[in-house]
C-alpha cells in the first residue's frame, strides 16, 4: 500500500510538472540586451546617451507601451533588441496627440530602431509590436539621447562618469 501510494505521489508531480508553462525555455532576456547594446554601440560615436528603457517577454501579438519623456530640439533614437525566438516586431512612436512620429516595420530577423528629433516637450509613446514569436520572445528596449540641455554636446557638462 505505501508503494501505491508513493507511486500515485510521483505520478501527480511528474504530471504537475508537465503542465508547467516552460515559455522561458526559448526566450533569452541576455540576448535581447546584447542585440539592442550592439546596435546601441554604432550610436556611440554620434554622442548618444542610451538608457534602458524596459526588457520582458512577449508572445504573438502582443503590443508593449514604453512611454519617453521627451524635450523638443533633442535627437531620440530608440533601439529592441530581440532574442532567437523573437522572430518579427514592429515599432511605432507616437505623440501625445497621438499621432504617428516614426516607425519600423521591417520584416527581418534584425532588430528594430527608429530616429526622431522631438519637435515637443512631454511624452511619446512606444509601441513594440512582437509580430511572430516561437513562443515567447525577449526584448530589449534602449532609449538613446542626444543634444539635451546640459548634456553631450551643446550642453553646459557632460554626464557622470564620462
């Protein structure tokens, strides 16, 4: 009787841990980060600033919100990178007003970057698109500065640490 009941214990885990989700399995947040610092590094000798902005996963489908504080006359660019299973995205920025500043709709297995000068001080929006995904996929997303008051070039001084 304790066999039985030993067996009926390991049966229920192994089947418990059957119908875990294992969507992790392919998505690889490491990644993402690199794919969007690699490309962040082309940038670099423009005097961009970047800073993450927001990294996760995401499936088929699914739209993701980054918001950007904005100030008008400063040079944006904003970098996803992707992992393996990440297989399409897309990304719009819009304004406050909600209309459309600039995208990417690329369809290729590179990842997603856009550029626009602020022609406003406030908020734009973000919108990463994950197209197709094998699963889930990760994503990086970096935002990139330059000619902002008191920092990189025009500026009065220069960020801590550079």
């Amino acid at each position: 009787m304790k066999a039985t009941k030993s067996a009926h214990f390991l049966a229920t885990i192994a089947a418990t841990l059957l119908c875990l989700p294992f969507h992790t399995a392919k998505a690889d947040p490491y990644a993402a980060e690199e794919d969007a610092y690699a490309t962040a590094m082309k940038y670099k000798g423009m005097d961009y600033l970047f800073a993450p902005a927001q990294s996760d996963y995401a499936g088929a489908g699914t739209v993701v919100q980054v918001r950007i504080p904005v100030t008008a006359g400063v040079n944006y660019v904003l970098i996803v990178g992707k992992d393996r299973a990440a297989e399409d995205l897309n990304v719009y920025v819009m304004s406050e007003q909600k209309t459309l500043i600039v995208k990417d709709l690329r369809s290729s297995v590179s990842r997603a970057a856009v550029a626009w000068r602020s022609t406003y001080t406030g908020e734009a929006t973000a919108y990463v698109h994950m197209v197709r995904a094998d699963a889930l996929g990760s994503y990086c997303v970096l935002v990139g500065r330059r000619g902002a008051a008191g920092f990189g070039p025009g500026g009065n001084e220069k960020p801590a640490g550079n």
